[in-house]
DNA sequence: GTGAAAGCGCTAACAA
DNA sequence: TTGTTAGCGCTTTCAC
C-alpha cells in the first residue's frame, strides 16, 4: 500500500505538503508546480488515500451505519440496504450494517458501530410507523427510514401513504368500482392509518359515502381468509384495495374460488406485492410497489447532507452517476408511491 | 470515548501495561493485582477499545467485505446480508456492505474495501453458478455464497442443489405421482443442473424411466406461461417440481384455469417460494426454501475462521449465543435444503 | 514486571 | 510557500 511518505520522499516534500496537495487545501499554500509533481506522482504510484488513519485525527470515518431490525421481513432490509449503499457509494462513504433482535440488543450495536467512528446513522423500520428514537442517537446526525419520530425532531424518509391509499382507490374508481373494500392490517401504526385515510378521502371526495361494512382489518393465514370471505359474502365488493400483498392475496384466493376473475370481474390494488406477482403472475392486479431501494438511497444521501452540513441539492454526486431520478412508474399496472422527506427541526 | 490513557493514569500504570492487560496478553507479565486493578477501572469506567486504532497497528480492522451484484434480486441478497451479520456481529466483526453493477465497478468496490482494511471478503451471487474469482480477491481471505469457483481453490458455501432436486422429486413420488414433470430455467447454471439431476436421479432410483416430454426448460411471463400450459395438455403430469417460484406459480396458474387444485389433482414442489406463498396462501404448495440467512451465516463465520486461522468449531462463539443450528424444517409443507461447504484447497 | 519510545498513516498547528 | 513538530489511540519492541 502506498502512503504519503513515499510521494513525500520520491516529490522531495515533506508528508504535509503532500496532505495539503491530496486533499486540495493547496491553493495559494503550495506552489503549482511542486502541486502538479505531487498529483502526478501520486495517481502514478496508484495512491489511496487510507480513510481509517485520517480518521484518527479527523474524526470523521466516511462511514455510515445502518440499523435494522432483523424479523424475517428480509425481503424489505435489502431493498434498503442497496439503495443506501448506492448512496453511500456515490458520495464516498462505506455503509456499515447492523441489525439487531430487541432494544437491548439495539443499543448494545449502536454501541459497537460508534467504537468504528460511524460519522451518521440510518435507522430503517420496516412498515411505517412512530419510533422513539433511542437515547444513544439522540447526539449524532440520523435519518429514521420508513419511520417517523414522535416529535419532528428527527429526519427521515417515508413512504407517502396518505396518497398510496388515495391514489389506489382513485384508481379503482376510475375502473368503475362501485362497492370499494379496504382490505387492512390489525395494527393502526401509520402506514396502516395514513392508506385509510387516503381511502376515505378518494371516496369522500368522489361523493361516494363510505360503507364501514367494506372496511376490514384483518390478521394473517386462516383467520384473515375467513375474514376476507365473509367480506366477499356480507359486501359484495367489486374493488379492493389491500394494505399489503399478503391481504391482496387472500382476495386473490377467494375471487378464485368463487370463479372470479381480476380484471374482469373484480378489481384489485395491493400494496408491496412481491414482483414476482406483480410483474409475471397476475398482471391484472395493480400493485403499489414501496420503493424500498430508493427510500435507502435518500435515506443515505440526506445522512450525508447532515453530516456534512450542506443541502441535498449541492452534494458532490460524481459526474459518472446522477442522483437516483425519483420513482415513476406509474403504468397500469403500477401506482407510483412518492416519498415523504422530513427534516429534523433542531439545527 | 474513553481511552487506555485515561486507564493508565487512574491505575498510575503506563498505557503498555493497560494495553497488555486488556488484551489478555498479561500472563506472566503484569503482576496480578495490577491487571486487575486495570480491568476494574476499564470496566468502571466503560472503556471499549477503537478498533480503527489498533488497525493501525495490527492491520487488522474486524471488518468483513460483503460483495454482491445489485440486480433486482434484492430479496435474496438481503436474507444473505442479514446472515451474515448475524455471524459477524457474534464473531466480533462488522460487515461492510458493498454492491456492485458490472464488473468494472466490482473492482472499484474491491479496492474500496480493501482502503478500509477489511479482513477479507464475502462474495455472494444470487443463483448458485461458477464464478471466476475476481484478480483483487485472490490474496486475500475470502468465502464464495452460493457460487463456486471453477478450481476447488476458494472456499465456499452453496446450497446442495442436487439433494433439492432429489427429495423434491422423492416427496413426489412418496405422494404418488406417476408423471412427475420438472420445470427448470433455461440458463444451464449449477442451480438448474444439479436440481434436473437429482430429479433424474430420484426417478431412477424409483424404477421409473425419465420421459423427456416432462422436462421443460422456461424463461419468464407469457412465453413461459404458454410452454408450462403446453406441458399440461401433451403430458398431463400429476407432479411438478419448479426451479423457482415464479415457475411454479406458471404451473399455479394453468392448474387454477383448468379448475385442477394443488394437492388433490395435482403436486407441486417448488424451490424458494417467497414466504408468502408458502405460510399463508397456497399451503399445499410445497415449498424449499433456499437458506439464505444461513448461507450468509455460515459463509461470514467460515470467512473469520480464515482469517483468524482455526476451525469452525472453536470459534470464540458467545455464550449468549450459540451458533445458529443447522437448518432443520423438514415439514410436510417445506423440504429441506442443506448447505455445502468447500474449503479452499490452498493452505 | 513494567515503562519509555517508536511508529502505524495521516492531519493540523506553528515555525521558518 | 514549505517543513517541523506533535499527536489521534493503540501495539510492540526493548531496556530497565
């Protein structure tokens, strides 16, 4: 590995010249020409710079760390995890990840990330929803994924679920729907609030009265295809819209079952269905596709906007890669999900 | 942040003495009054080591590379990155995640890891194949996830494909199926080749003689969904086993127009069905899950065990917690599916 | 047994 | 404009 001192040595400067030069604090400290010598010589002799032992004096580790909880939603982390990376990568930081069981766990690996000096944390929820942040975040720069704080203190990315629900429903009116069924999940944390609410507004504001027997919050497995069932019989819905793929496809199974066809016979948006539904299996089925992958990779990028104090707008992106477009696929058979941006209120 | 010279001046002992005693290296060279004296003011005083700072030193970061390609697989890659977590985290080690799009910017992503010194690496693809081993890789510490290397010389962990094939295909014929198709991919990777040839072999080991109209080799949507529906009206199986879930949702989905139900007229077995699937909504399906969790447990734990120079079985595990057990859920609605583990051949 | 000193690669005051 | 010096937190000889 080569270092500054062999540059210092073959250029004939000292170490901190070649500091100076490398990290382009040489204007008018350093003559040009002796600047040039040191930049030839090193990008001749393949330096890179070793972030580890600038970190030492900086205190700044260009690294990020990443936080999850590790149920066995895998499928979401990664989306996450690859979009922040691609951040990372292109603003020259390393992501570190880390997931963890419960919170004592959680503070024991925030522990062990701040011993690596990570100069900011990403802490990913995987369904929407009000977190406390943990005390021992409360003093570094953090950007909370798919989650939100209580009190706004906190910056974080989030899916738009208010507009997920009304979106969906809008869709399934102007497939001419006349009795729209909400299809839900039990527990009321914001992604499951936020898309009713869109639901009800869609409805509202189309000047259709909402039916609360269309309405359901169901569980998972036999339960909730019961539920569903008995949804189908009580209602007759010929729209749903589901709070997630597991719940679209309780439907998908009852409408089989009765003979029914989506696309024809009922209507059907889920949200976060698994591609493999969406794109080769039932293409009737409009889907809502979280951008997990692009939720990470702004997740990562405001990170590092607070870490280094400077607008998202004017961040150094490299000229090879643009920032990622935002999400746009809004086709027929997919609903765009915009994502909300917060940011943190204290300075 | 506490540091060993905050020790050394509370004990009145210098920081090499601190350094000896917490790093166990104390015996017959620190009086035993004084290293306890030592660990007790550490312990007292929460220090925690800066791993950075020893590197510096001992070129030894406990940090792990983790390469994968960022196709949209991501499912997949985020079981593996969570596994392999898992282990590190109980190793002692951090896992830095990197992903890459082709290979030029895989050895970009290579050289970036190693600038933070990392420890050695973990390179996953997301298909069991045969991989050449990047050139930066190979003077390095690294295990390959699901992947192999041509020449026996790099360590790896992958799925026992052949086994899946062949108990898929014995589940099937313990059911009683008397026309057992197999609906591959089309590209002839190590995933479609050992899995086709442990069905074969479990038909032959039955008696049963390989009808060639049965196997079908399929790409995706409609075209697949067309050649899966031809394969039902020239050899009318009564059993499948699928590659993957999206080839047997094909076989779902012309079963379901045909008015023909999963597990009474016909048998399915399909490898790593999303979860969805498999818990809650075709429960007749049955399902192999690939392990990708353990994959990359195993794979992180075998790539310490490199590194540190012993075996796997005396590995400085955690009391609190043991080694993640073999996988082991054999039920009537999901097979097993065993890992493999090579050695590198070169010492 | 213990400590002083050097040094890992780099940055940052300060002198020159 | 440049070099010297000191030091980040830690490990490692080597002298005492």
């Amino acid at each position: 590995m080569v270092t500054m001192k062999e540059i210092a040595k073959q250029a004939g400067v000292s170490v901190s010249t070649v500091s100076l030069v490398l990290n382009n604090r040489d204007e008018g400290r350093v003559r040009d020409i002796v600047a040039n010598e040191v930049r030839d010589i090193a990008s001749q002799l393949g330096y890179r710079s070793n972030p580890l032992a600038s970190s030492l004096r900086t205190g700044r580790t260009h690294m990020l760390g990443f936080i999850s909880e590790d149920v066995a939603t895998t499928p979401y982390a990664g989306g996450m995890i690859l979009g922040a990376q691609r951040a990372a990568q292109q603003l020259g930081y390393m992501l570190i990840v880390v997931s963890t069981d419960g919170p004592r766990n959680e503070a024991e690996e925030i522990a062990a990330l701040k011993r690596y000096g990570t100069d900011g944390f990403l802490y990913a929820k995987m369904s929407n929803r009000i977190v406390t942040v943990p005390e021992a975040l409360k003093d570094t720069p953090l950007v909370l994924m798919d989650a939100t704080d209580g009190t706004g203190e906190t910056a974080s990315i989030e899916p738009d679920e208010f507009h997920i629900g009304y979106d969906a429903t809008k869709r399934l009116l102007a497939a001419g729907c006349e009795r729209i069924a909400y299809v839900g999940a039990e527990s009321p944390i914001v992604a499951e609030r936020g898309r009713m609410e869109g639901y009800r507004t869609a409805l509202a504001e189309a000047g259709r009265s909402v039916n609360e027997r269309l309405i359901v919050h169901v569980g998972n497995n036999e339960p909730a295809l019961a539920a569903v069932n008995e949804l189908f019989d009580a209602a007759q819905p010929d729209g749903f819209f589901c709070f997630n793929d597991a719940r679209a496809w309780y439907v998908y199974e009852c409408a089989a079952r009765r003979g029914l066809t989506i696309g024809r016979d009922i209507s059907v948006v889920g949200v976060d269905n698994h591609r493999v539904f969406a794109d080769t299996l039932v293409p009737q089925l409009t889907t809502v596709e979280l951008p997990h992958f692009e939720m990470g990779y702004w997740a990562a990028a405001k990170l590092v906007s607070i870490i280094e104090e400077r607008s998202l707008a004017d961040m150094d992106w490299p000229d090879t890669a643009a920032p990622l477009p935002p999400m746009n696929t809004s086709t027929p058979a997919a609903i765009h999900c915009a994502l909300i941006e917060k940011d943190s209120v204290r300075k």
